[in-house]
C-alpha cells in the first residue's frame, strides 16, 4: 500500500503531470529544476563541485568514507533535461545510504550534443575515475536516461577492455528506444520524439542507445528497480530476463502504487526504502 506522502504526491501531481511535455526543452529544463529545489539534503552531507574529464561534476560526501571505493552517477530527463541540481537532494541521499563518494555527472543533452556525446562523457569520467579507483570498487548508477546510460557504459568500458566497474543499480531504466517494449500509444509516441532527438542519425537499435540489444555477456552485478505498472516497466523486466540469459547477476525490485523514479523524490518514504535497498546492494558487492 502506498505511504500517506506517496498518495498525496500522487493526487497533488496527477492535474498537471502531462503539461510540461509539450514545453520547449529549455523550458522543460528550469521546470525540472524548480521543481525538485525543495526537497531537501540530509544533514552531515558535504558536496564539492569539481570538473571531472572536463565536465561539470558534483561529490557527495561525509567524514571517513572509504578512499579506495566510488560511485559515478548519471541522472535521468531523457537525455534532453535533468542537472547537478534536479538529482542534488537523491545524489546526497545516496552517498548517505552506501556510505560513499557520490561523484554526478553533468553530461551533455541533446538535442544540442545528440549521442554519442552523452556516453563519451561518462566513459571518460570513469576513465578518470579508473587513475586514483579500482574499477572494481567503482559502482555506476542512473535512472531513467541515466539508467540507459550507465548501461552504455557497461557496453563500451567492455568493448574498450577496461576494468569492469564492480556493479550497477538501474532505477526504472530506458533500455529499448525503439519503443517495442512501451505499450501506451500516448508514451510510446512522446518517448519516440526524445529517442529522435538523443539519437540523432544513429539507428535507434545501436547497442549504446539501446542496449536491450546489446551483448549483455560479462556485465557485472545489477540492482534494477522500477514501479509497477509504469511505462518502462517493460524496459526493466526485459532487461532482467536478458540479462539472466547472459549469464548477469541480476536482482531485481518492483515497488507497488509508485511511479517512474520515484526514487529521486527524497520526501517519500518509499524512496527511502529504494535508497537502503541500494545502499545494501552496494556493500555487497564494493
């Protein structure tokens, strides 16, 4: 059953949910912003804004964390909106329930940097990471597009033969931007407009766009959550049963009466209950 706060976001959102999507994309980008400033950081956090492989990037921290361990992270908005500041209040959180450094990226958008421009900032802030971090002590994570792009990430570390990151937590992931997997028209037909837009000239089956289509062979640990009854339900349950086949360590979660990336929404207690979750997955494997 829904927490008490779940259901209120839920009836204070559902008027207005579907306004912002036919917004021009800048925007839709100081919306999202705006409208996530308010939740608020845990205390004992420190943050540290730094450049990392030449992008902006955020570090969430406290006193004492492991040196030696890291987790990158890549925030969602379908690769066409989310910052630093969308993810600021989750990225905080999440340092505080895996006890480590939450390095978040602020990698390029499209439709001004379509890919692979987003993958090549994240695979070259890994890259960085890789100089003072085993990969193996490395978690990469992402919701949504982020989601999407930590799995890119996967795919092309593999194929550059770096060290593999120790394991991945994917909140409610875009796996397939072809759309097979979405089966609301109304979704199926706004997610295909940002799937034009970030893919560019790329064909929307490329393993990095999609990488439901991917060779999912050698990928470490996965965490994937996502809500039941969601419009990427489907990307996550795929993923989990191709995964599986490829051999993945693959666990998997649904949250009942949520909604997509609900985790990011630090206020619910259910998102608590996403980030222990995640915390826990983390120390098992890091």
């Amino acid at each position: 059953m829904a927490s008490l706060e779940m259901q209120k976001f839920l009836d204070r959102n559902a008027a207005g949910q579907d306004k912002g999507k036919h917004l021009p994309i800048e925007d839709q980008r100081r919306n999202f912003d705006a409208f996530m400033a308010g939740l608020q950081l845990p205390e004992s956090i420190l943050i540290d804004d730094y450049t990392l492989a030449g992008r902006p990037a955020r570090k969430y921290f406290t006193s004492g964390v492991r040196e030696d361990a890291s987790l990158l992270y890549f925030h969602g908005g379908g690769y066409l909106s989310g910052s630093l500041d969308s993810h600021h209040s989750f990225a905080a959180h999440l340092a505080i329930a895996c006890g480590t450094a939450v390095n978040a990226l602020d990698y390029r958008l499209a439709p001004e940097h379509p890919y692979p421009a987003a993958v090549d900032d994240a695979v070259a802030a890994y890259s960085e990471m890789l100089e003072y971090t085993p990969g193996e002590n490395i978690m990469l994570a992402g919701d949504s597009a982020g989601g999407n792009l930590a799995l890119a990430c996967f795919l092309r570390i593999k194929r550059e033969g770096l060290p593999i990151p120790g394991c991945g937590a994917l909140l409610s992931p875009v796996t397939d931007w072809t759309g097979q997997t979405i089966t609301s028209a109304e979704m199926r037909e706004y997610s295909m407009v940002n799937a034009g837009l970030y893919a560019g000239d790329w064909p929307l089956d490329t393993a990095e766009i999609s990488p439901l289509h991917g060779d999912l062979n050698g990928l470490p640990p996965l965490l994937i959550q996502y809500a039941k009854g969601e419009f990427l339900q489907e990307d996550s349950t795929q993923l989990d049963i191709r995964a599986r086949k490829a051999g993945v360590h693959v666990e998997v979660s649904e949250f009942d009466e949520a909604f997509h990336v609900f985790q990011i929404f630090t206020n619910l207690p259910e998102s608590h209950e996403a980030l222990a979750e995640i915390g826990a997955f983390y120390r098992k494997h890091i």
